[in-house]
C-alpha cells in the first residue's frame, strides 16, 4: 500500500478495521519503497488493525506525516514494526511481538506513545535516533535485545516503563551518526 497525499495540511487518510497478513515491500515498477505499508506526506489515522507476517524492511513506514495510532497489533515481522521519519503524532494501545527488528523506530520524529506492549524484539524495542522527541507513558517491553535506544541528539522522557528480559541492555544512548 503507498498513499502519497502531497497535502499534509488539507485531508486525512483513516484505515480502520484493516487486517493484512502476508505481505513485503511496495514496488510498482515505477516506485520502489522499503515498506509493505507507506503512508507519506499527510496526515493519517490507523486504527483497530492487525498487520502480521510482513517480509518488508518496514511493516508499516510514515513519512514526513501526521498520524495517530490507536489499537495497532504488528506480528511476525522479518525487520522494523513501524519506522517514522521526520513525523509528529501519537501511537497508543498498541502491540508488537515477534519483530526481527525495531518495534518503532524514530528519526527526526516528535512522538508520543501510550499502553505499548513490545515483547519478543530482537532489535531494539524502541528506537529513537536524529533528533527526534519521544515522550513515554505506559510501555512495556519484554525479551528485546536492547528496551530504548537513544542516540544522535534524540531526547526520550517517559513513566510508568517496564523493561524486562532484554539481551542486551535495557537503556543505551550513544552518538551513532556524525551530528
């Protein structure tokens, strides 16, 4: 799926009550792009859906957008859950489990996130990089390799966070990236 609305400030996109399972990268001959799932340039709202089995570098990659998430469940992925670059919103009662890369992931972002599950993660539950802003309530994250990563000028504040299990560590925060 790749909807590009060029119109960021004018409409919105809603998927509500969708299920997509068996899935991998956009490509159309014309456009290549990493994720199963690209919602690019506009403001989006997810809500009430179950994306599983996704074989792309990214289920599910918003862009330059505006969203809120809301009772999201991604399983069984071959790398990222959800990767947002240079986004604003919010992501709340939402679940990953299963995910062979990052659960979310955040470059040049302002996010919000509320009641998140992540278990079985074997990157980085969450991932926040080129300074982006996450504010944490109410996460959850168990058997991850590493629970929060900040790194590249990334701010992270949260509460009510639980990290159990993890491989690796529960928090890092390392310069990655030359800035």
């Amino acid at each position: 799926i790749y909807i590009n609305s060029k119109s960021i400030e004018k409409n919105i996109s809603i998927l509500n009550y969708v299920e997509i399972s068996d899935y991998t990268y956009f490509d159309n001959k014309k456009i290549q792009l990493t994720g199963g799932i690209n919602l690019i340039n506009g403001q989006f709202e997810l809500q009430n859906s179950l994306f599983k089995n996704s074989y792309a570098e990214d289920a599910i990659n918003l862009v330059n957008s505006k969203f809120k998430i809301t009772n999201l469940k991604i399983s069984n992925t071959s790398s990222d859950a959800v990767d947002i670059d240079f986004g604003k919103g919010k992501i709340i009662n939402s679940n990953f489990e299963k995910i062979l890369g990052d659960a979310i992931d955040l470059s040049g972002s302002e996010v919000t996130i509320k009641n998140i599950l992540a278990k079985d993660v074997a990157d980085k539950a969450i991932s926040v990089g080129e300074k982006s802003f996450l504010t944490i309530n109410q996460l959850n994250i168990s058997s991850s390799r590493i629970g929060i990563a900040s790194k590249d000028s990334s701010k992270v504040e949260g509460k009510k966070i639980k990290i159990f299990d993890c491989g690796l560590y529960d928090f890092a925060v390392y310069k990655k990236k030359s800035y």
